[in-house]
C-alpha cells in the first residue's frame, strides 16, 4: 500500500483504533531508535544520542512525506527517551486523581 492508501484507510477507522495504532508506532519507533543511538554513540550522553537517532531515523522514514502532512507534527508528538507507562500505572494514578479530587 502506499502512505495515501494507509492514510485514507487509517482515516476511516474509530478514533479509538487509531490511537492503537498511533501507540503502536510509537513503541515500535521507540523500540528501533533506543539500541541503535546507544551503540553508535558509545560514551556520549544517552539523551544526547537518543535525540540525534530519532531525528536521523524520523528525518529518513520521512523523506518522501510532503511536508505539510500531519506526519511531522505526530512525530513530534511522540518523541520521549521515557517509556510510555503501563495500564496499571495510568488506572492507579486516575485512582489517586479521583481520591485527591472527592476528598
């Protein structure tokens, strides 16, 4: 398929399944860039490198994206060196929220 074929399809989803498959790019770009900055840079700062893996490998995946796509900006909205938290954490801090928020 090309990108405008997955875009038109991606497009016609929910939105929650489009926010799946948001979180799963976005693990699966995460999972690719950290090894690789970490062994080329070697003894640089990890921050350092994992910044100049992700725009390497954003500035690649991204060549052939027209610019004014939406791609760029959700690419900035991705970027974190941290991992995003798990199920548990997110409903254990909606809990501490609501506690905070009701008592």
């Amino acid at each position: 398929m090309t990108y405008e074929e997955i875009k038109a399809e991606v497009e016609r989803w929910p939105v929650a399944e489009q926010l799946r498959l948001l979180e799963a790019v976005s693990r699966s770009v995460r999972e690719t860039l950290e090894p690789h900055a970490a062994a080329r840079n070697g003894a640089r700062d990890a921050d350092t490198a994992w910044r100049e893996g992700f725009e390497a490998e954003r500035a690649r995946l991204l060549k052939d994206v027209p610019p004014e796509s939406s791609a760029h900006r959700t690419f900035g909205m991705l970027r974190t060196s941290a991992h995003p938290p798990t199920d548990e954490e997110i409903r254990e801090d909606y809990t501490n929220y609501l506690i905070r928020k009701y008592s």
